[in-house]
C-alpha cells in the first residue's frame, strides 16, 4: 500500500480540501499536518477509511504551505508530501510518497 496521489484544492483562503489515492488495499487511519514556516498548522488524526480532509482554516495568500499526510493500514504505513504557495495552484515541490513495513 501506498499513497499514489495526493490532491490539494483551495475553495477558498478559508478551506482546503484534500484528498488521497492509495495504489492498494485500504486505509485504518491517517494523520494529516498542514505546515507553515516550520509550525504545524493544523493537525488532524482520524480512525476513518475516508480519502478525504477537509481543513477549515485561514490562508495567508502571501506565503508557503506544505502538507503531509501518513495513511495506515494493519502494520502498514505510507506518507507522502507536498507544497503550495496558497495565492496560486502551482505546487512548490515534487509530490514524494514512501512506505514503511512496520
């Protein structure tokens, strides 16, 4: 199992959505850390197979943010993580996914 796509969309400076696709099997939990400046953000963990956060929170169009996200399943983990600048769509850094056999 691992994280093959990791999908960040800005409804508006005050939500971001952000969804997930594994290559395989299911998910248990995931724990997601949305990051600005080196602090975390906001930090959500749930016991849920949902793909899917939603993160209600105010952007600051002028700066950096980078996500990372850990999925897992059984023993399983996999984390990926990706950055954006919040006045644009354009990614600031490659998408890196890795997985771990615990």
């Amino acid at each position: 199992m691992t994280i093959r796509e990791l999908i960040i969309n800005k409804t508006d400076m005050k939500q971001l959505d952000i969804s997930w696709r594994l290559s395989d099997g299911a998910q248990s939990s995931y724990e997601l850390f949305l990051i600005q400046g080196g602090s975390v953000v906001e930090r959500v963990k749930r016991s849920s197979d949902t793909m899917r956060c939603s993160l209600c929170t105010t952007i600051d169009p002028m700066k950096e943010y980078g996500v990372l996200l850990t999925v897992k399943s059984g023993r399983l983990l996999s984390t990926a993580r990706a950055g954006f600048y919040a006045a644009t769509d354009k990614p600031i850094s490659q998408y890196v996914s890795y997985h771990k056999h615990g």
